[in-house]
C-alpha cells in the first residue's frame, strides 16, 4: 500500500527493504570469443554478494531511501539490484519508475544527430536557423548547444524560476517562458568559447526537433528512441502514481520528500524523462555504441569529447561532447534535480552498461557518479 503524497520525514538511515537481484550466465549461443577475451571478462566480473555490499554500504553512507542498479554485460544482464523504498514503507521494484532528469538530454541530442544522419539539420547550422529570438543566434551553432559550449545562461539557475514554481508547480509552461529567463541575462562567454553545463542548451534543441519536424521534442523521442528499442517505461514525466517513486530530500540527518511534484514541462527537452532502470541500462547501450545513428556520426560524437574544467559547478565528467559525457573512459550521461538522481554508462571495451536510479538528492549533487566509481573497481 502506497503512502498518500504528503511531506514525510525519518531519521537518516538506509531502508532496507527488499533487495532483489540476479546474476545470469553467458549463454552458449552467438559467436565465441579469442580465449584472452574470455578470460578477461572472467577476471574483472565481480560476484553479487560484492557488488550488493559495495552498493548497500554506499546508499548507508548517504543515506538514500531507495535505488535501482541494473549492469548488462554484452550477451546479456549481469546484475539487478533494488534497493530500500521508492516511497516510504514501500519497497523499490523492478517497475519502479525514477525521473531520468538530464539523461534525457542524450535522448534529445541524439534525435538530433539522426536528423543530421538525415540531412534535415547540419550541426554548423546557427540556431537561428530554426529558433527566433536567440540572442547572438546567428553565431551560436547545433554543434555548440550539444556540447554546452554557446555561453547561453542556464535558465533553471534564474532566480525567477523559484518564484513561478512556488506558484504553480504542476502548470505545464510555454518553453518560451523558459528561454524567455535565461535571455534576461547575459551570455557567459562568446560562442565556442568554453564549457559551461546549462539546460538552456538543451531546451533549444528540443526546439529545432520541433522546427523541422513539426512534432514535439517527446514524440520524435517515442517515434525514434523508445519504440525501437522497446522501452515501454519511458515516459514524459510520471504517469503512473502505483509504479511513480517519490523523490527525497536529504539534509540534517533527515530524509524530507521533495515537494512539489514538478510538471514535466519545468523541465522538458533538457529532463522531463522517467522510466525504469532496466530501459535506462538498454538506452545506455544503444547511446554508448551509437547503434542508432550513423557509424561516422557516432564516432564524431567521442572524438569531440572536450575538457569540463572551465565549469566548477558541471556534473561530475571527465569530458563532455555532443549531449553526451565520459568517466573513467565510459560515456553516457548523469542526471540530477528535486528528488531524483541517475547516471548511464557504457564501456566499449568491454560492451558493459551500468545503470544507476536514486530517489534522493541533497548537498551532494553527483552521488551516482560516486557510486558508479566504487563499483569500478570491481570490474579492473
């Protein structure tokens, strides 16, 4: 039985709940591998009695209500752990949805790399070619909003956004009253210039999937991404209050549930996305090893990974390229915002996803990609 929605509290402690998780062996179909291949994957695959304590001690420490751990390896999944509460005395499932926060923007830049697989966009196009109204549009190029580099403030850390949510936070609002905050103040830098982490990125190209073709960003998303690749949990924002976890703050030895509930639209083409950690691990897959764009393209997209040091307050990346960023040499994406964090990654060596969903955000912004390096280790 799910609590009813409300502010809940209690004391900063891991719930236990029910921890569910299953290790399956390589089938013996498909091609064999070199013998050295083999006995490398045998060597750097831990047991799930180490990656369950690796991850248990890790959300004790931090104290995270609830999480979903999913690692495919390259035949098959290797490991599912659910972990404490999606809400209060209800324990996370294999359904459980999270909120995906900026893991979709991968999901939003790569509809855009088909349609320039399509000829329908260039990436040196300027983004007034599509969008009106952007300030210095006519030099800040697609190219340059993937890889956070066009100088646009980041509208999500005006202000005024706290002031219009406190008002209403379940109104779906226009994209322009988004854009519209972070025109108000002025570029960080001319175009191209440097790095520095801002949704207003993003939010412009889920306005160009719309410009050219004539669909919302979330549509080409289904049409494109979901149905392909099966991922029946993916949704624009939580639709399913029985399967919907509720997202915690955590702060003072206290865990707080995140109130409001924010309408997806707050957040849209930049983190509007839910699903399940299972869909997020099979996305991470496909984004990793570019198997829904052109071979060319996706190798353009990890060649141009650049430098995140002009940016102290960016997520936790090495490197960051075109909606997509790289740890420790896998890439993928993270995400993080009012009660939820998540992170994707994808080794090419490898061919192994590791898929992490948190119910709880605090002072620590970047608790996945913590968690994502303790399990490492694991694996060398």
């Amino acid at each position: 039985m799910r609590i009813q929605r409300g502010r809940a509290t209690k004391t900063l402690a891991l719930v236990t709940g029910t921890i569910a998780f299953g290790l399956l062996l390589a089938g013996c179909a498909g091609s064999v591998g070199t013998a050295e291949t083999q006995s490398q994957d045998a060597a750097k695959q831990p047991t799930e009695d180490e990656l369950t304590d690796t991850i248990s001690r890790f959300l004790k420490k931090e104290g995270v209500p609830g999480a979903a751990v999913v690692v495919i390896g390259a035949k098959n999944e290797e490991y599912k752990g659910n972990f404490g509460d999606a809400v209060i005395d209800d324990p996370v499932t294999a359904e459980t949805r999270f909120a995906y926060r900026s893991i979709t923007k991968a999901f939003t830049g790569t509809v855009i790399l088909q349609l320039a697989d399509e000829n329908k966009v260039k990436l040196d196009d300027p983004v007034s070619k599509y969008v009106d109204g952007v300030p210095n549009g006519e030099n800040i190029t697609l190219q340059e909003l993937g890889d956070m580099r066009s100088g646009l403030a980041n509208y999500s850390s005006n202000p005024e956004l706290g002031a219009m949510l406190t008002k209403d936070p379940s109104r779906e609002p226009n994209v322009s009253e988004l854009l519209k905050l972070a025109y108000s103040e002025p570029a960080s830098f001319k175009p191209g210039e440097k790095y520095e982490y801002s949704n207003t990125n993003t939010l412009l190209l889920g306005e160009v999937i719309e410009a050219v073709t004539g669909m919302p960003w979330q549509d080409e998303v289904k049409t494109r991404i979901l149905t392909p690749l099966k991922l029946n949990s993916v949704e624009y924002g939580f639709t399913d209050p029985n399967l919907d976890a509720t997202g915690y703050e955590v702060a003072n030895g206290r865990v707080v549930e995140a109130l409001p509930v924010l309408a997806p639209g707050w957040l849209g083409s930049a983190g509007a996305l839910t699903g399940t950690a299972a869909d997020l691990a099979t996305w991470g897959r496909a984004l990793g090893s570019g198997s829904l764009i052109d071979a060319k393209t996706q190798q353009l997209r990890v060649e141009q990974f650049g430098s995140t040091a002009d940016d102290q307050k960016s997520p936790e990346y090495d490197r960051y390229g075109f909606t997509m960023g790289e740890i420790e040499s896998w890439v993928g994406h993270t995400g993080t915002g009012a009660g939820f964090q998540g992170l994707v990654m994808y080794d090419a060596k490898s061919e192994r996803v590791i898929a992490i969903l948190l119910n709880a955000t605090g002072e620590e912004p970047d608790l996945p990609a913590h968690l994502f390096k303790e399990m490492l280790p694991l694996y060398n």
